[in-house]
C-alpha cells in the first residue's frame, strides 16, 4: 500500500490506533474513540476495495457542492478505500469513503487513524449504522459497498431483503448493480423476478442497466416480456433503452405491437425516441 500524507491544518492530531498485536476488535476500538470525541473529530481507517470502484481525489467540497480540485490525476484506480466517520457530540454525524491514495485534509479538526482493520469487522461496524439517519445510512452502505470480500456481499442482501425499510433496500439495491459484479447480479435477478413489491422491482431494473455484467441485458428483457406489472415493463423498456442500444431497439418495438397495455406502448415509443440517432428505427 502506497503511503498516505495527512495535512491536518494547525490544530489537527493524528493518532495511530490499534498498533499492538493482539488487538481488540474495531467495534471496541470505534467506540472507544466515539465516546472520548465531546468535539468534532474524524476517525478513519483503510480497507480493501472492489475494483474499479470509482473513488477519486479530483474534487473538494464547497458550498455548492462538490467542485473540481487541482491535484494529480490517478491513471490506474488504487486497491483501498478510506473509510471516514465524522463524529459530533459523541456520535457519528457523516461517514465518507475516499479513495486509498488521496490525501487528507482535516482543515485543523482532530483525525483518528486506526491500523490493521478487518474488511469483516468493518463490515459490520458500518452495518450497524444502517438504521442511523439517512445521510449517516447512505454513507454506511455506499462503504460497505466499496468493500472487497463476501461479507460486504452478505449485508447488502439482508438490506435489500423484504422487511426492511424501503429507503434502505433502494440503496443496497443500486449498489449490488453499480459495485458488487457477478454476485450482485445474480441477487438483482432474483428480486427482479420474484419480489413481491412492483417499486422495488422498478428499483433493481435500474441497478441492472448499471451492471456491467453482460446477462443483466437479457434478464431485463426477459421483465419487459412477462412481469405482471405494466408499469414495472414498462420500466424495463425504459432501462433497455440508455442500456442496450441497438439490442434493445427490436424487443422496444415487439413491445409496441405486442403488449396489451396502452401505457406500456407510450412507454415504448418513448424509448424508442431515447435511443442514438438510428437505432430507434427498425428495418
């Protein structure tokens, strides 16, 4: 692992936690942290990543939002995430996840640092976070995402299961399509298939036009064809339709001819208009 600069401003600490062998678990030592932080600090730790995860440095924060930020420009994507927790009042307020090789500016507000963290532990430390507040859950699962490893795999399926909060579920949805690779994908068809819920098969029809695995074209095909729902078909042609390019043009307009139901004809002809000039047109 390259090293990482921290640049902590003028009244920033840097504390190395964790060194020793024989360590207690992160659990332990998060908490420990968390309940000796009255004031703002940041505590943070580095763990394996997916690959390609698609974390970079080239931005800041600004009133506006994220914003361009001069820097090096990172060819090849690094192996590791930093997984960040702002904590406030002795609880955690924002968890960001960075890219392994960035460097860190605390701006002069204490950073933690802990070593030697399991991608496990992490795991279920971030996990449960997810019944926290919504900006502190999304940040819980997008890390958990980012993660390399099955356990990170494991917790996206029980937040995506029936019986959790559908905010909850959307989010572990879109990241089984957008991080986790072949196994995502054989849980998006699953639930597109046999879940219960039309709006949450909607939801993993979008998960499945940004996987990059190349079954996911044909299992959405196969939605457009036969789910019982018009609308979620109807979906499914509109996904085709940014996903698929020219495959999709033929199934968008057997949809037209075939399907019973007048909004879904709308809604093919519709991304029949959304494919790139040419394709919509079928010879």
């Amino acid at each position: 692992m390259r090293p990482i600069l921290f640049s902590l401003g003028g009244a920033g600490l840097l504390a190395c936690l964790g060194l020793a062998q024989g360590q207690p678990p992160l659990g332990e030592r998060f908490r420990e942290q968390l309940n000796q932080q009255p004031q703002p600090a940041w505590v943070g730790y580095t763990v394996p990543a997916v690959p390609d995860h698609g974390r970079n440095c080239e931005y800041r924060e600004g009133s506006r939002g994220a914003v361009q930020a001069p820097g090096p420009v990172h060819l090849e994507p690094p192996d590791q995430v930093q997984i960040l927790f702002r904590i406030e009042e002795r609880h955690v307020g924002k968890i960001r996840v960075i890219s392994g090789d960035c460097q860190l500016d605390a701006d002069g507000v204490p950073l933690h640092w802990i070593r030697d963290v399991r991608p496990a532990e992490s795991v279920a430390l971030l996990a449960s976070l997810a019944a926290e507040p919504d900006r502190v859950r999304d940040g819980a699962v997008t890390a958990i995402a980012l993660h390399a490893g099955a356990a990170a795999d494991e917790a996206l399926e029980r937040f995506a299961a029936a019986g959790q909060s559908e905010s909850l579920r959307e989010k572990a949805i879109f990241w089984l399509g957008a991080a986790r690779g072949r196994r995502g994908y054989e849980l998006l068809r699953r639930i597109v298939t046999q879940d219960a819920s039309d709006h949450v098969r909607d939801k993993a029809l979008f998960a499945l036009s940004v996987s990059k695995e190349p079954q996911a074209v044909d299992t959405m095909i196969s939605v457009a064809r036969n789910d019982a729902s018009s609308h979620v078909r109807g979906q499914a042609l509109f996904w085709l339709a940014q996903k698929a390019g020219h495959k999709a043009a033929a199934e968008i307009s057997d949809a037209i001819e075939r399907d019973p139901d007048t909004e879904v004809k709308k809604k093919a002809v519709f991304a029949l208009q959304q494919l790139p000039d040419g394709e919509g047109v079928r010879c």
